[in-house]
C-alpha cells in the first residue's frame, strides 16, 4: 500500500513538473533586432524633421548628447527632430526589453542668407525681369502685394516680375528653410519716358447723340461694349515727350509728309544742330503740328497705340450720358477752348493758345482735357455710324479721313461736346492737334 502510495505522488509530482516546464516554453517570447530608418540626420537650422525607429521591441528610451544643439522627442516609435544650432552630435536610441542601442548621427549646418541681386527693380508696363536670389537655401516662396501692379513667380534661382500697372509695390520673398525674408521694392513706369496712364476698366456705354441732340453724324446713338480693359494717357502728349520720340526716331517721312511739320511758325519743337529741342517753357503743352502718321509712330515707340474712336468716347463720357463736356456740363470747368485759352506765355492767335496739360479738371475717370486744348487722333477711318449694339468697333479697313475728337483751343463752344465728329486727311497737321495714347492690359 505505501509502495502504491508512493508511485501515485511520484507520477503527480512529475506531471506538475512536466506541464510547468511545458507553460515555460509557451511563455517566452523574442523581439525583433533593433533598427531605424537612418543612421544619420543633416538638418538646416530651423528645419524640423522625423526619425521612425522601423523595429524593436516597442519600448524604448533615447539619449540625446547635444541638446544645445538639436531637440529630440520620443513619441512612440516616432523622434522628432527640430534644429536649434550649427554642429554637431549624436542620439542613442535604446530598447529597454533587449537592450540593444543605435546611435543615430546628428549634423546641423547654418542655411546661407537670403540674399537677393537687388532690393529694388524697376521695370517698363508690360515688361518682364528677373532678379537672382544669390544664396539661400534653395527653397523660397514669393508673393506680390498688389497683383494689379506687378506679378511675381519663381524660375529655378531667379523672381520673375511682370509689370502689369504703372505704380509701386512689393513682392516678400521667403526662404522656407532658414524662415528669412528679404522685400523686393517694384516700380512699374511707363515705356520710354513719363506718359502717365489710367486704367479704364471694361463697360458698355450709348456712343453718339441722342435724337434731337447733336450734329447729323453723331447718329444714330447706338450702344457700344468695351470688352477689354485698357490704359489710356492720363494727358495729351506733351512736347517734353515728343522731343524724346524725334531724338530716337528723326523726323521721317511718311504719307508725303514729316511726322511733325517742324516748319510751321507755331510748332513749339526745334532743330538745335542734330538734337530736337522744346522752345523754352514749353515742355509740359501738349505737342502740335503732329500727322496720325506721325501720331500713330509715337504711339506705337512708346509700346502703345492710338484709341478707337468707340474708346475715346467711352473715356470722354466716363460713365456719363448726360455730360455735354468731358466731366461737366459747364465747359469752363474742363476745357481750353476758343473763349477762355487766352495765353499771353503762348499766344498763337488773337491772344490765344494752348495751355500746360491737366490744368482743368480731370473727368470721373481721372482723365484731363479730353475736352479742348488740342484735337486728339484717333485710330479709325471716319465711317458713318449704324444701328445696333456693336463690340469694340475699329471702322473700316480702309478710307480716306481719318477721325479727330475732343476739340481744341481755337475750337467754338458749339463743337466742343464729347460726341462731336471731327475727320481729315491723315497728312494733315496744324497747331491744334496732338494725340493720346492707349495700351493694351
């Protein structure tokens, strides 16, 4: 019996020990080697960055050497990185269940200055430069504060600026690396010399005279659309801008006449020797004895060209359909015209002459003397008008008078209204008509 006894707590005791031994080898567990995605890290100072630790038990500690350096934090398996100073050092990752560590190497080098080939640009409407960034990071951003000005984009190491607006802005230029920011001051002037513009923004408007108004030719009052918009001269062409044109160009001829018919007695520009001058105090009137010929050559040097007739008379009413003058309906306010140009500094005849430009007041558009000092040309060949509503009009392709709109110094009050039709040979030239420019936006 005590044999038995004995055997029974032998076999008990074995099996107990057997199966402890059995849930011991059920219970051990290993871990994959310890591993990160790089071995080294090169950060900017300022740039931030992340290390994945790829495998590992899961839990672990890091060790930063270089502090001053470098921030690093351990979330999860994620370190992240944000580089505080140029230098260099090391991080030791360290798996808390198998101990093993890597050593992950830290390098931080100073992003170059932002610096640009110039802080400031100047450029022609309608042109295009390119300003080097000179050292940075490689990395940049650039925005225009007032896009109707100018524009700016990014080609490789250089900012493009396009000039879209006479007028200034600037454009921030941001490394995004280093967070530097250098400003780039932008003016946009207009091509070759000082013709100032205003922009006239698309619209629709009734050309011509309403019935029972107006001389024959101003009707039938039809509706007109602009469909563009478009700059026009803030002023007529002066002289001080027109010498600029024949110091560049000569005095050529075309159609069997001179650009400017130099040879008339009140022509208010001279041949000194091989340079063209403006007779003293003269510089700032509105340039005279001109031909379209020689109008539409000036327009078309300074990057522009002559208004439609449509868009000279959208500009003139400027948004009005009452105005009898540019701006007014009392011609004093806005015009030099037969009864008040009298000029003792320019007397051209019975005491009267033209008048320095932009002396009266501007239309709703900010536009002066589209009413009198001198007769402006106009792109058309006169053409009666027609009915029904028509889309940027440019008369015919071909006729023999060209139009002329806006009066001048010598000119009754009776043919001063912004509808008056004025039409001659394109040859024709005299000492009241002169010009103003347009350009294309």
């Amino acid at each position: 019996m005590k044999r038995i006894l004995k055997l029974v707590t032998f076999f008990v005791l074995s099996s107990t020990l057997f199966f402890s031994c059995k849930d011991d080898e059920k219970t051990e567990i290993t871990y994959d080697n310890l591993a990160v995605e790089k071995a080294s890290v090169t950060l900017d100072v300022g740039q931030q960055d992340e290390v994945k630790i790829t495998s590992g038990s899961g839990v672990y500690k890091l060790k930063n050497k270089n502090v001053n350096i470098v921030s690093a934090v351990l979330e999860g398996t994620v370190i992240k990185l944000d580089a505080t100073n140029e230098g260099g050092g090391a991080l030791v990752v360290t798996d808390i269940k198998t101990e093993q560590t890597k050593k992950i190497a830290i390098k931080v080098v100073k992003v170059p200055n932002l610096l640009l080939e110039s802080k400031k640009v100047e450029l022609e409407l309608g042109s295009t430069k390119k300003i080097m960034i000179k050292s940075g990071s490689g990395k940049y951003e650039v925005a225009s504060k007032n896009q109707d000005i100018a524009t700016a984009d990014l080609d490789g190491g250089n900012i493009v600026v396009v000039g879209l607006q006479k007028g200034n802005t600037e454009i921030t230029v941001t490394d995004i690396k280093s967070m530097q920011v250098q400003t780039l001051s932008v003016r946009v002037i207009q091509p070759r010399g000082t013709y100032e513009t205003v922009l006239i923004k698309a619209g629709k408007f009734k050309m011509g005279s309403p019935v029972g108004r107006g001389k024959k030719n101003e009707h039938p009052q039809h509706e007109v659309i602009i469909s563009k918009d478009f700059y026009i001269g803030k002023y007529e062409v002066t002289n001080a801008q027109f010498v600029e044109f024949l110091n560049a160009k000569g005095n050529q001829e075309e159609g069997g006449e001179k650009w400017l018919d130099i040879g008339d007695k009140f022509c208010q520009i001279e041949k000194v020797g091989k340079k063209y001058k403006v007779k003293n105090g003269l510089d700032n009137y509105p340039v005279i004895d001109v031909s379209w010929f020689g109008a539409r050559a000036f327009a078309e040097w300074i990057g522009g060209r002559l208004p439609t007739e449509a868009e000279w008379e959208y500009v003139a009413k400027a948004g009005s359909d009452t105005h009898r003058y540019s701006g007014s309906d009392t011609i004093d306010e806005v015009a030099w015209f037969w009864t008040n140009s009298f000029n003792s500094n320019n007397e051209m005849y019975k005491g009267r002459g033209t008048h320095e430009v932009g002396t009266k007041k501007a239309n709703e558009f900010g536009v002066y003397d589209m009413t009198g000092n001198v007769w402006e040309w106009c792109n058309d060949w006169y053409t009666p008008y027609r009915e029904g509503t028509q889309t940027d009009p440019k008369g015919p392709d071909t006729g023999t008078a060209r139009c002329g709109r806006g009066a001048a110094w010598d000119t009754p009050r009776g043919y001063c209204a912004v509808t008056f039709r004025f039409y001659l040979s394109p040859r024709f030239s005299s000492n009241a008509q002169g010009l103003r420019v347009v350009f294309d936006k």
